[in-house]
C-alpha cells in the first residue's frame, strides 16, 4: 500500500520508494527513507499528506505520497 492510502493515526514502515534520485534525495532530507516508521497526522482529499517522524511533521505532497510504499506496524 502507499503512504497517501493510510489513514489519520495509523502507523507504517516505510519499505520503498519508486521514485528517481531527486525525489528519493529530497524524502531524505525530510527524514523519509526505507525502513523509518511513520504516523499519518492528516490525510485529507486535498492538501498536502502530513506525517510524524522521528517527533517531527513532514508536509509533502500527495504524488510523493503515492510512490512511497509503506508496511502497517
């Protein structure tokens, strides 16, 4: 499943990112990278997907949200 699927509260690993290197570089520097758990914080039809990680909020994008594949913890 992706990370734009989860829903408010829930938590999931992150297993892959089926991107290219400049968007796996800028997940990166968010703290976004294979094997970190997340929890979604908001998940709404519009605006951006917002999640905790690390006790940080990352703000992206739904289409990058839709290429990270996550695992339900």
């Amino acid at each position: 499943m992706t990370l734009a699927q989860l829903g408010i509260g829930e938590t999931a690993t992150i297993i892959a990112i089926e991107g290219g290197r400049g968007l796996r570089q800028k997940l990166f520097l968010e703290g976004l990278f294979e094997g970190k758990a997340v929890r979604m914080v908001s998940n709404s039809d519009y605006g951006p997907v917002i999640v905790e990680v690390e006790r940080s909020l990352v703000a992206i994008g739904r289409g990058m949200a839709q290429k990270i594949q996550v695992e339900r913890c």
